[in-house]
C-alpha cells in the first residue's frame, strides 16, 4: 500500500530537536518494534497523536510535530485476511500485555510480528489506535524505514527552523 499525505507525532519535549530520530523506541522497544530497531510511531491526526501520547494520568509537555509523508510498503492491518495471513489477528495487536511478554521473553507477540514484516520488505505499518477513548478510525502509521526522498519520504513541517533554535 501507498501512503501519501500528513502523520502527526506528540513527542515527550526530550526528543522534539530530534523529530526523526526513532531513537525512543530504538532504546526501550515499543508495541511493533523489537529494542534495537528504530521506528517513528506517528497518527494520521493530530487528536490520536496527542491521545497516543498521553496514555496515562494527565497531560504532560508535549511537542507536536507534523510531516509530509509518501511511504509505499506500508501494511495495512485493518484487512483481517491478510493479517491471518501472517499468522496474527487483531486481538493479538490490541493484547496490553506486550511490556510484560518483552519483559519475560525478550520480545513481544507484536514485536515478532513487526519484525517478520521489516524482513518482508515493508517500511511502515498502518494499525489502529489503542490508546484510551480512541476509535477503530484513530489510525497510527508505524514507520521503520524513512528517508527524505521515495520510496519512503518523511518531511517534517517546520518552515521556520522552530525546532533547530
């Protein structure tokens, strides 16, 4: 699938001079990528990049950044065939557990799947959102390859240099 049109990132401020990085999810791991594989997590809107965020208690500084995006090789899990395809299902995405199953075993469900599609090829993953009050419509796209040319452009929007000062 061909992705072309804006992502949207909430970043702890920690990170918000490095809005490419994928440095925080290199580090410590996140629901679709193993500890040691860069990857950008960013929402097609602005209302689940903030909800994404700020899962627990209240509000904490936050940085929102947005980009330009045309990423081809992204997997679209919303289609059940092809996730069962790959051997997973949408409970299994959505399972909470992925922290204690890294915790135990060194890698999530979630996390194998996820490196099992870096392998096939493809560079980004759209998934829905399963931060609280969020909808089968609130969208994330899960980045692991980006670039400033195709076939997996990422621009970040700061015409001003806002973040470089």
């Amino acid at each position: 699938m061909l992705y072309r049109g804006p992502l949207f990132r909430a970043l702890n401020p920690v990170y918000a001079r490095e809005p490419l990085s994928g440095r925080g999810a290199e580090l410590h791991g996140g629901r679709f990528n193993p500890r040691g594989v860069p990857a950008l997590y960013s929402s097609l809107t602005v209302l689940t990049a903030l909800r994404e965020a700020n899962q627990a208690g209240s509000l904490q500084p936050t940085t929102l950044v947005s980009y330009d995006a045309e990423v081809d090789g992204v997997f679209d899990t919303r289609d059940e065939a092809t996730l069962a395809a790959e051997g997973i299902d949408a409970a299994a995405l959505a399972d909470d557990t992925w922290r204690d199953q890294m915790k135990a075993i060194g890698e999530a469900r979630t996390q194998v799947f996820a490196r099992g599609l870096i392998a096939k090829g493809y560079r980004a993953m759209l998934v829905r959102s399963f931060a609280p009050g969020a909808t089968k419509d609130d969208l994330n796209m899960v980045l692991w390859q980006w670039s400033d040319s195709p076939p997996s452009r990422l621009t970040l929007i700061d015409d001003e240099n806002r973040l470089s000062r």
